[in-house]
C-alpha cells in the first residue's frame, strides 16, 4: 500500500485547478444538491475540470434525500452513466436501491452515513452492487478497521474528524487507503487550508497528535463526545469539555391541577407502545393497569438501552426475561430492540446472544433492528428469520424508495418513522408505502432525541473496554451536559456499551397529532421513556386519555 490519498469536496469547478496546482490532492468531490432543479449539465463543468489536472471527480449522495427529491434523483442518475464522472459516494438505501439496476461505469464508495461497522454491513452493501471503496464510521478503533480489511481486501477510507489523534496509528496499521476532508466550509480558500493542513498532519502526525481541527463535519448527529481530548464536539455550538459541564439532573413531574375525565376506549381504536429502559417503568406501569383495571398497552419495545441502574445488578438476559414475563402476564406484545452501533468487535457475540433470547420462551413478538449490518445477517439466518422485523430509528430511512430497498429482501413488519424531520414528509412517505408495510410508528409522547455519538462522557477514559471496567457513576443518578455556548441543558443516558444518548430537556406531547397521523396510516402510538422516571407514565398516559 502507497502513501494514504486525501479527498476534498469543492465548491466550483475551478477549485479543481487551484486546488491539483497547490496541493498533492488528486481526487475531488461535490455534492448533489448542486445540480438539482434540472442543472445536471453543471457535472461536465466539474469533469472537464478533473480531466484537465488528470484528477479524478465524485458525486457525493448525502444521507437526506427526500420523497420530493427521488423523481429527480433518479434521473440523475441516469444522466451521470455518461457524464464521465469517475464514481459516486452513496448515504442513502434510496441510491442502493436506484443504482441495482444499473451496469455503472463508475466507482461506488460506500460514505460514512451508512454507519458501516461491521462485515455484515459491507455484504449488505455488495449485495446490491459491486464496491469500490468504503468510508468506514467509529475510525478510532484501529482494531476493527484492520479486520475488516482483513476480511474485505478493499480499499478504506476515514472522515477527516479525528485525524490528529490517530494519524499516527492509521500510518502504522496500514489498512487506511483514503482520508477524506468533511467539514463546513464558508469558502474554497477555507478548503485550500484544509488540504494543507492535513498533508501536515499525515506528514508528521507526532507534531499535530493534540490539534484540533478548525472545521467541523456536520454530521446527522448533533453532538458527538471526543474522549482524546475531553470535550463534546457540537454541529450547532462551539465545543466544550467535559468538566464543568455535566450537570445533576432530575425530571421535573408537574402533576394536573383539575381532576381529569379519563376515557380509555382510545386504547381500542389507537395502539399504544411504551419504550422502555428500567425495571421501574415496568413496576410503574403494573400499578397504573391495576388501578384503572385494564390493561391500555399494545406493547413495549425493551433492549437498545438498558438502564445502568439495572446492569449493576442484574445481566441483560435476566432483565428481558422479566420484562417478556411481565409482557406476557398482562398480554402485551414484547418488542426486541437492538444496538444502533455494533463494531465488528463486538458482532458475533451479541448477534448470538440476542439470538438466544429470540428463541427462548416466551418469544418476543418481534424484533426491532437499527443497524444494517445485523437486519443483513436476521434475515439470512433460518432459525430466526420467521420472527417479525421492525426497522427502528437507527436505520436511515427518510424516504419510501429506502424503504423499499428493505422490504424487497424482507417482508418488514414496522417502520419507526420518529427519525423524519416532521410529520409532513412522514404523511407523504406513508402514502407511498401503505399497503407494503403492515405497521407504522411514530413517537408522540415521552423523550425527544437528540442525534449523538460517542461514548458517555462521565467516563473520560478513551481506552474503555468494557462496562464491567468502567468506574463512571452513571448508576446512580440523573446527568445532563450543558452547552455553555448555546445555554442549553440536555439530559444524557447510556447503554450497556457505555455509549451516549442525549435528550431534549423538554416533555413531547403531540396529542393533538393522533387523529391526523391515524388516518395516514400510522397504526403504533409511542411513548418514549427511555430517559424519563417511572413516574412520568401514568402522567403521559392520562393526559392521552384525557377527553377534552
């Protein structure tokens, strides 16, 4: 392997030729958006461009192509099969499922919103067609990129976020082909910078170990934690450390003043399901059923986050099983849920291990999958691949062609559809897919996520093997970060792989959405507690229930 390429995006054709004359950078990207609203003829600008600095050019297809956007999406697609491009950069399952019947003349590189972490994720991926390249995601695990390119033999590449502090390492290891520039920049002198600067660092990475970048990758995920250096990278803010900003923190449970007139007949029409993350909700809610005395809940999705409460004391096994037996004794279905993130590390054993769950009685009704690389593998395992998938919100779906991309390799049960980016393109896609998918969700009460990755902050320890070794007292109490920048309080849990989610500070209650997202198709109301104290159940569930 030669020295590792670098990849910039460029704003103008012109960049091209400055760019290839005062740098070693040869390969170039831009995206899409640029030549929508019928402007495909711009493309040749960019290629004439690559061609004259014998560069080569890309396409780069983000992950937030929506149902407005697919008619012409395609058509640029077609369009760019004789444009001359050299390859395209691939987000969404929306271009997965375009591209499958095409003979492409160009390379396909899998990008980093793709969330590949695992081997599963790239057959997934090569099912659909051949790959060029992939840009891997959660780059600071050296050991996992080295045995996906072990097992692959293609060639790798990482965003440019976390360069500095693992240069030095990628180097050594030898498996990176590719580091590629992302970042928000105001002006093609400001990339013109940032090329240098990273030949610098891949130069003589000892010099930059400890150098932050000065631009930033605006990733879906809002914040993202940096255990190299201590601090939580903001999309939105400026970044900030961890000490001083972690901040106590407690729900505050505003009870109803006046008396409620409560009609529970709702539960027939409207299936309610309750997202879950402690024993206590479950105690909470087995009070709340006995004294109205039936049962209002469909059912309850259990398992991506387990409460940390409840890990001290008790293994993941036994706490589902306690939550299948409460499920079953008041006869509510019990939905699986999984990892968003599962690195290749830690694959096989927890594929295995909820594998076992799935097939110990009493069963869950269905299993919920939020990584690309584990749904690959459910569906192609027979002893498992009868049980009901539902597509939850770590899988990127914002329009009905990725949807559709799912569902033609296996029938899907339920689509989360929480994760669009309101309940107007959510209506719109469900009109596409109605009669394909059984089951639509969508969350109108409870917790309101925040886009996040990394790991939980109370532990700045980067090298954090397991949560058996980490000494974070996350346990015992309520936490939030404060971004000092923005003023904004977010309250934080984290799973039993010591990774982060952030919460809205705020309580969602979008009740008077119920009737309208009804007669769109949505048939699964969800209340998402995941972060909230037990006591906010009867609270959220009464106010539903409430006749106004």
């Amino acid at each position: 392997m030669g020295s590792i390429k670098i990849v910039s995006p460029v704003k103008k054709p012109d960049d091209i030729d400055v760019f290839a004359k005062e740098t070693s950078c040869r390969d170039y990207y831009v995206y899409y958006k640029k030549f929508l609203n019928n402007n495909f003829e711009y493309v040749n600008e960019f290629v004439e461009a690559a061609k004259r600095n014998d560069c080569a050019i890309y396409i780069n297809f983000k992950h937030d192509i929506t149902e407005e956007n697919l008619p012409e999406i395609k058509k640029m697609l077609r369009f760019l099969k004789t444009a001359g491009i050299d390859g395209i950069f691939i987000n969404s399952f929306a271009i997965l499922e375009a591209i499958k019947v095409f003979n492409l003349p160009f390379k396909v590189i899998v990008d980093s919103y793709f969330d590949i972490h695992n081997l599963a994720g790239i057959d997934f991926i090569n099912n659909f067609h051949k790959v060029d390249e992939i840009i891997i995601t959660e780059e600071i695990y050296m050991k996992n990129i080295a045995k996906i390119k072990q097992y692959t033999k293609l060639p790798l590449a990482i965003d440019s976020d976390n360069l500095p502090y693992c240069a030095e390492d990628i180097k050594k290891l030898k498996a990176i082909d590719s580091v590629v520039i992302k970042g928000k920049f105001n002006s093609s002198e400001e990339i013109l910078e940032a090329i240098e600067l990273i030949q610098k660092i891949l130069d003589k990475p000892k010099l930059f170990k400890h150098q932050k970048l000065p631009f930033k990758h605006v990733r879906k995920s809002i914040y993202s934690t940096n255990h190299f250096l201590g601090v939580v990278v903001s999309a939105e803010g400026q970044d900030f450390k961890f000490s001083k900003n972690i901040r106590n923190f407690e729900w505050k449970v505003v009870k109803p003043k006046l008396r409620q007139v409560l009609d529970y007949s709702k539960k027939d029409i409207y299936k309610i399901n309750l997202r879950l993350s402690e024993l206590a909700h479950l105690k909470e809610l087995e009070k709340y059923i006995k004294k109205i005395g039936t049962n209002p809940i469909y059912s309850i999705e259990y398992g991506e986050i387990l409460a940390t409460c409840d890990l001290a004391t008790s293994s993941f096994s036994d706490i589902i099983m306690k939550v299948k037996k409460f499920c079953t004794k008041y006869g509510i279905k019990f939905q699986l849920s999984t990892p968003r993130i599962l690195i290749e590390r830690d694959f096989d054993r927890v594929y295995e291990y909820v594998k076992q769950i799935l097939l110990t009685n009493p069963a869950p009704d269905s299993l919920i999958i939020n990584n690309i690389g584990y749904f690959w593998t459910a569906i192609n395992d027979p002893e498992i691949n009868h049980i009901p998938i539902e597509i939850g919100q770590g899988i990127n779906l914002l329009n009905s062609l990725s949807i559709k991309c799912l569902n033609n390799l296996s029938p899907i049960d339920t689509v989360d559809f929480t994760s669009f980016s309101d309940i107007e393109s959510t209506i719109k896609t469900i009109k596409k897919i109605k009669n394909d998918i059984p089951n639509k969700k969508y969350t109108i009460a409870g917790n309101i996520r925040v886009p996040s990755l990394g790991l939980c902050p109370l532990n700045n320890d980067s090298a954090i093997i397991s949560r058996l070794s980490c000494k974070a007292p996350c346990h015992r109490g309520g936490y939030a970060l404060h971004d000092p920048s923005l003023d904004k309080i977010y309250p934080f849990t984290c799973d039993g792989f010591c990774r982060m989610h952030m919460f809205e500070d705020k309580i969602l209650e979008q009740f008077d959405k119920v009737e309208e997202l009804y007669r769109s198709g949505v048939n699964e109301f969800v209340f998402d507690f995941s972060a909230l104290n037990a006591k906010f159940i009867p609270l959220l569930l009464n106010k539903f229930f409430e006749v106004n």
